[in-house]
C-alpha cells in the first residue's frame, strides 16, 4: 500500500513537472502578443507590477521556487508515509501548496492556439466571452498604481465558473488585445 502511494504521489509530481516543461515549451514558439518588441508594462496579472517577458531566464527564481518547494513536499509525504505515520491530515496539508504554485509565475501570453496564464494554458475554443470594465473606485484593482487606475480590467470567460482576469493599462495594448481576440471569434460580453 505505501508503495503504491509513493509512486501516486510519483506521477502527481512528474504531472507538476511536465506541466511546467510543456507551458515554457509553448511559449518559446507561436506567440501572438506580447511580443518581444512590445512594451510588456501595459499588460499586468497583479496591479503592482508588469508581466514578466515570457522566458525561461526571466522566470529562472519561479522556476526554482517552483522545483524547490514540489521537490519539498514530495520529500515531506513520503516521509510520512514510510513512518508509519499514515495519517490523513497529517500529508493532506502538504499538498496545498502545490494547487496555489501558479501563482508564482507572473507571466501572461497570448498564442496562435491559446493563453497561456502562470502555468495555466486555455486553448482559444474554451474562451467563451470577454467583458471590459474601466478601473474606477470602486474596482478592487484600484489605488495601486497611477497607470493601473487608468487602465481597464478585462476578464475572458471559459466555461461557466473559470475567467482569466488580466489588466491592461494603454488604449493600445487593449485595441491589440480587443483585435486579437475578434480574429479568435471571442466575442464581448453585453
């Protein structure tokens, strides 16, 4: 029984690992926007700073956290599955870090065949609708930064309970985007 646990948690780990392979494998080919030219301060994830360029040296300290902290708690469950300590609660605390790892990587990019967000990719067909609204006061992104406050938050939509929340602080980064996403046949949200 452990050893069929230890190797579970084996796969969970080389899914984490393929996943952040296959994400840095997308990005270095077919990438629509931003592109290496384009001012990336336009485009944010967090209102207090800019998307990361999308590449592997740029994200080296995410990387490493990311492998760091996988490799971390892997070592902490199997420790405890071979104590003789098989306790639920005991390895179920140690898998929430790995379903809040994404939020390490501060990139955002746009592909021929979708989005990549963190490490999350959504392929365009899965992006229902977009919706746009103007950072005011009463938005939550509001009052971090000057350029943020003029800016528009743009939230795409897949599926019923998913949006990818992105805020973009110039008229044409938003025109680029707004563009980007009609060629894609994403429609704004009324």
């Amino acid at each position: 029984m452990k050893w069929l646990f230890a190797i579970l948690l084996l796969m969970l780990l080389l899914f984490y690992y393929y996943r952040l392979f296959n994400v840095f494998f997308k990005i270095k080919k077919n990438r629509v926007f931003p592109l290496p030219d384009e001012v990336l301060e336009d485009i944010r994830i967090e209102p207090q700073r800019p998307i990361a360029e999308p590449k592997v040296a740029s994200q080296k300290g995410s990387i490493f956290t990311y492998i760091f902290i996988t490799c971390m708690v892997f070592i902490a469950i199997m420790f405890i599955v071979f104590s003789d300590q098989l306790d639920v609660s005991n390895y179920l605390l140690l898998l929430v870090p790995l379903f809040q790892m994404e939020f390490l990587f501060n990139q955002l990019v746009f592909l021929q065949k979708g989005i990549v967000k963190g490490l999350k990719y959504i392929p365009w067909h899965k992006i229902d609708s977009y919706e746009v609204q103007s950072i005011d006061i009463h938005n939550r992104h509001f009052g971090f930064d000057k350029k943020v406050n003029d800016g528009f938050e743009m939230k795409l939509h897949s599926g019923r309970s998913s949006q990818v929340s992105l805020l973009v602080t110039s008229i044409e980064a938003y025109e680029q985007l707004q563009n980007l996403l009609e060629s894609h046949g994403i429609k704004q949200k009324a």
